[in-house]
C-alpha cells in the first residue's frame, strides 16, 4: 500500500480555515488530521464539535479525529455525528480500552489507539488485533512545533513485528515533529500515515510540500 499523507489542521490559520481545508482537499493528502484537546489530558485546548462538523461540511476527505481528552468513551456518538471518520483514542485515557475500541467500531468508524513516547509498545499487544490503526506519537501531545523524538524510529518497526506477530492489519501513524527530513525513514521502518502539522502549513508552498511527502519512495 502506497503510504497516506495526513496534514495536521492545528496548525492551519484559523482566520481562514475555510482556505485551508480547500487546500488539502486540492493536494494529493488523503486525510485530515483533527486534533480535539481538553486541557485535562493535555496541557492545551483546541476545538471541539462545532468546528469539527464545519470542516466536515466541505471537506472532500475523511477526518482522522486524534482525541487527546479524558473521559472519550462519553463522546463517541457526538464524535460520529459531527463526521469523524477514524477515532483514536489515547491507551492512557481508557481503562477499558477494548471496549471503547469495539464502541467506536460499532458507531461506524475506524479505530485507532495511540501511545505517548514513555509507554512501550508491548502495552498494545492484546489490541492491536482489534484495531484498525495505531498512532504512535514522536513528541508528547499538545502542541504542534515540537521536535521529533528519533527513538520513535525504533518504536515503529518494535510495532511493525508486533502486528505481524498478532496477525493485525492496522496501519501504522505517526504524530508530531514530521518533516520532509525523516519522514523517508519512519516510512522505511513501517510508518502507512503521516501526520504533518507545521511542516505542511508552515510552508511557503503548503501544496507542494503535501506533494514532496507524498513522493518519498523508499525502495
Ligand atoms: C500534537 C498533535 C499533532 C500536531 C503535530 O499533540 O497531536 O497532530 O498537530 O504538529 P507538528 O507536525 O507541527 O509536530
Ligand atoms: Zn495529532
């Protein structure tokens, strides 16, 4: 499978977000990223319902939903509603993880689960089989900008053997400080989707660096 482009709307400009939603639907990205923040889980607050189900209203490609809230098991329906196509949920926001991933399912999207750098990644081994994507995160949520932590690298092909092992098909993300720098080597380690926040909109030509990303060949 050809590798995805997810670009991060956190760091689009707000003032015109409408612009920048057309824009990532005219580039060859093949998501959004959306990232909900409660200031509970993580130190910063984002956006929520309203304007999620506004993005969702013109954009032409799904919305990739990364919960970084407590408590997301009591949002899942308002989260299908307002358009989410993928739901992810972070491990250490759920204490019935399995459950919450078959409800997501169950509501009509894709699933995902997502680890913070300190964790390893054996903590996902009873279920990555139940999953339909795993979003390692490179920084610790919060905050776009960031700078990449290199140990990830280690941490994707630690996952890829674990999904072969387990006989899972979940694709395999990546989240915070990507740049057209590394990314040849987190997709050469296993990565399927990368999310680029400030490398894409912080540009100077946001189209062609969704392009440049979408380029890479590792082989
Ligand atoms: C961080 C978010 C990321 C963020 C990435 O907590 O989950 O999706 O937008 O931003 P960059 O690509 O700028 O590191
Ligand atoms: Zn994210």
């Amino acid at each position: 499978m050809a590798h995805l482009v997810a670009p991060s709307l956190l760091a689009a400009d707000f003032l015109h977000l409408g612009r920048d939603v057309e824009m990532v639907n005219n580039s060859l990205a093949d998501w959004f990223h959306v990232d909900v923040m409660d200031g509970h889980f993580v130190p910063n607050i984002s956006f929520g319902f309203s304007i999620i189900k506004q993005i969702k209203s013109i954009a032409t490609k799904p919305l990739d939903v990364h919960l970084m809230i407590a408590n997301p098991d009591q949002y899942i329906g308002e989260f299908r509603k307002c358009g989410a196509d993928n739901l992810t949920v972070h491990y250490e926001t759920c204490a019935h993880l399995h459950k919450t991933v078959h409800s997501i399912k169950e509501s009509g999207m894709k699933a995902g689960v997502v680890i913070n750098p300190h964790n390893p990644v054996s903590l996902l081994s009873d279920i990555v089989a139940d999953v339909d994507l795993v979003l390692i995160m490179s920084v610790n949520p919060g905050f776009g900008g960031q700078e990449f932590i290199p140990r990830t690298l280690d941490r994707v092909r630690e996952l890829k053997d674990l999904l072969i092992r387990k006989n899972s098909k979940a694709l395999i993300e990546v989240d915070g400080g990507v740049d057209t720098g590394n990314a040849k080597a987190l997709l050469a380690a296993g990565v399927d989707v990368l999310v680029a926040g400030s490398t894409v909109f912080g540009a100077e030509d946001p189209l062609n660096t969704i392009k440049t990303l979408k380029e890479i060949q590792i082989k």
